[in-house]
C-alpha cells in the first residue's frame, strides 16, 4: 500500500539495489536483442523495474492502470494512423519498446513516491560521485583501457569514434566511463545532479548543485551539462513548497542564463565556433537537424507523423531537409537515419505530427494528474530540456526522465505535507528571502 502523505517512508536494502540496478542500466543504456530486429533497450533496467513493478503491485491502483491504458490506445491509434502500411510491422516494433518503457517507468514512480527524501538524495549523490571520480580516473589513473575494453563488449555498435574531434576541442579525449560515448556520461550526470538537488533537504544546496556541475566542467567537458541550469527554475516554480515571490524567480533565472551564456562563450568557446560555421555534426544532429526536421514532418504530415521509429519512412525527407541546411557538411557520413536524428523532444512531433502528438501531450498530461503528481508543467519541462541530449523516443531512458520527476515532485510535495492535488506553491525559490 502507499504510504500516508506525512510518512518518511524507506526502501528497504532490496529495492535500493533494484533502484541501483535500474539507474545504471539507464546510464549504460546496454540492449539485449529478443529477435535479430527486436532489441531490449536498456536491458538491467528493465529487468530490475519488472521486479520493482511485482514488490510495488499492492500499490497499483486502477486510475493509474486507466490512465496509462489510455496512453497506449492513444499510440496505438496514432501508429495505425501513420502514412504507408508498408512501414507497419517497424512501428509496431516501436510501439512494443514504448509500452515496455512506460510501465518499467511507472514501476519506477511507484518505487520513488515511497522512499524516503534522504535515502534517495544519498543515492543520486553518490552516483555523482561514483561518474565524477570515475571520469577523473579515466582521464589521470588509467582506467580508460579497462573502460574501452568493457565497452568492446558492451555495445555492438554506435561505439564513438571521435577522440582526435575530442582533442581538438577540448584538448583531451572525454572520458567515456563505461558508456558508449561521451554524452552519455555528461547526461547521466546531468540527471543524477539534478535530481539530488530536487530531492535534497539542504538549504545550501543551490551553490552544491553548482559546484556538482562545476566539477563536471572539469571532469567530463561537455555542453550537456550546461542543461542543468535551466532545469532549476522549473523545479523552484511548480515544485518547492517554500517558494513565495516572483522577483526572486526571475532573478535566479537571469543570473543562471548568464552563467550558462558566460560558459557557453568561454568553456566551450571554440566548439560555439564550430557550430556557427556548420562544422559541428555532433549539435546538428542533436538539435539543428532534428529541429528542422520536426518542422517539416509538422508540414507535411501533419496528422500523424511518420509513426513511431518511422526514420526509414522519411528518410529521403530527412537527406532533403539536412542537405538544405547551411549548417550541414555533405562530408558528414549517416550510416542510419535514425543516428542523425538524436533529440527525443523532435522526435515526438516527428513521429506523431501535430494531432496525435498533441493528443499524446494530453493523454500523459492526464496520466500525471491521475497519479497524484503536483505539475504536469513541470514533468514537461524537464522531459524537453534534457531532450535536447537525448534521443531514442520509445527508449527507456526518455519515460525515466519523464516519470522520474513525476515521482520525485510527488515525494517533495509529500515530505513538505502537501498533499499531491494541493494547488501549486507561491513563485518563488526558497534560497530568496520572501517579500513581506
């Protein structure tokens, strides 16, 4: 059963090492593959959140079941709505892994909502440390060739290929840690920080949050990490409790913007170079290119997209919308058009269109509001910010995101004594003193 609303609850040892599990499998984002077109995606996940779906059964309620059975049939008729239904049996395939993202997510949230705040913050921080120690050791001790051998055996494609690119802009090869590449390590650390910040109880814990990403400047170069200042504010308006005025709403977002302005300008001088002159495939794959593809498909089907893992349906699109790009070198190589397409947030209208990726919005808004969680505003934001580092729409990772911080505004709201449907908190963030 779920807990009351003022109850400190606790994992036990069992459900934190299954939280553990699932949070690196979300990290490492390994995939077993069930058929030779039929992968697992992030495979340790999704094992650890079926056993944390069958510890958690007792607090699955029909509203939730209701709810997230009407999300299915909404992307279910949006596959079936799709252009083409010679591309079917691929979208059918998409619409599995999205059905198998969602419920390990929603185990996920049902584990989160009964934890206690402490307990987690230790976890999340820890995983900071553990990547930030990590990286440092890759880069000074010599861990990269028990990373790169691992990885060998890890991942069977999409190995980054990139170092020399690495040392030429930031005077290094970027630690991998395990993981594919390099962003994959700035993401999940960029995900763990902030969620230790949301969740966390201290009051310092604004200036530890910046110096968390700070270290991760240093550590893990990357502009991945720069995402975490936007995320803050978000978390001060729809989440904290204590929040009270607009004035110091508003001046933390404006003194967070130039810091990430400062940084972008400085840190990651030569690389804003790059991608000014169009010589940058890495950002035009992650946001250029998936931006003015999602405008295109808007346009042209705008009904339901290209469906779900729909890439090979567009492709000629795509090649057409990039090659029209000035920001676009015909020397880059796409070996699939799935891998120059890396921005979850796009490929939400790139695969739904505008009516079924707006009917999708609401359905998984009313979702949220069907679980308890205090702001759907606020789920979404965060879903879009750290979707301009991620790709992989129907992948595990994307609805981690999306429901992690659905669970952990639930919790917040709870240990505040809240109740979960209590109207939105004053605008304004804690670490500002309020007008009187």
């Amino acid at each position: 059963m779920m807990r009351h609303p003022t109850e400190d609850g606790r994992l036990d040892l069992v459900d934190m090492v299954l939280l553990s599990v699932f949070l690196i499998g979300i990290y490492l984002g390994v995939e077993i593959r069930i058929t030779p077109t039929v992968p697992l995606p992030a495979a340790p996940a999704g094992i650890a959140g079926l056993i944390l779906l069958w510890r958690r059964r007792n607090a699955i309620q029909p509203l939730h079941l209701a709810g997230l059975s009407g999300v299915i049939v909404i992307y279910m008729a949006a596959t079936l709505s799709a252009s083409d239904a010679g591309f079917l049996g691929k979208r059918f395939t998409g619409l599995v892994q999205l059905i198998y993202s969602l419920v390990i997510g929603y185990a996920l949230f049902l584990t989160v909502v009964e934890a206690g705040r402490r307990q987690l913050a230790g976890l999340f921080f820890g995983f900071c440390i553990i990547i930030l120690v990590g990286c440092l050791l890759e880069t000074y001790a010599g861990l990269r060739p028990v990373s790169d051998a691992v990885r060998v055996m890890l991942y069977d494609y999409g190995v980054y290929e990139s170092d020399l690119r690495d040392q030429l802009l930031y005077g290094r090869i970027r630690p991998k840690l395990f993981t594919s590449e390099p962003s994959a390590v700035t993401f999940g650390y960029t995900f763990f920080s902030f969620s230790w910040f949301m969740i966390s109880q201290r009051r310092s814990k604004l200036l530890i949050f910046l110096l968390l990403l700070a270290a991760g400047l240093a550590a893990m170069p990357g502009p991945t990490l720069l995402l975490a200042l936007p995320l803050v504010v978000p978390c001060y308006l729809f989440v904290d409790p204590n929040t009270r005025n607009r004035a110091g709403i508003l001046l933390l977002a404006v003194l967070l913007l130039l810091v990430a302005v400062i940084l972008g300008m400085t840190v990651y001088a030569e690389r804003l170079s790059d991608i000014l002159a169009g010589e940058d495939p890495s950002f035009f794959y992650r946001v250029i290119g998936p931006a003015l593809v999602g405008l295109k498909v808007l346009k042209t089907y705008p009904w339901a997209g290209a469906g779900l893992t729909g890439e090979p349906f567009i492709a000629d699109l795509v090649m057409t919308v990039f090659v029209k790009s000035s920001q676009y070198s015909a020397a880059w190589r796409i070996d699939k058009i799935s891998s120059a397409l890396t921005n979850y947030f796009w490929l939400h209208w790139i695969y739904l269109g505008a009516i079924w990726g707006g009917i999708a919005i609401v359905g998984l808004s009313v979702w949220l509001r069907l679980l308890g969680v205090p702001s759907f505003l606020f789920c979404w934001a965060v879903w879009a910010v750290l979707g301009q580092a991620s790709g992989a729409y129907v992948g595990p990772k994307t609805w981690t995101v999306f429901l992690l911080a659905a669970g952990l505004s639930v919790l917040v709201r709870r240990m505040a004594n809240i109740a979960p449907n209590a109207a939105a908190p004053q605008w304004a963030p804690s670490v500002f003193p309020a007008t009187r």
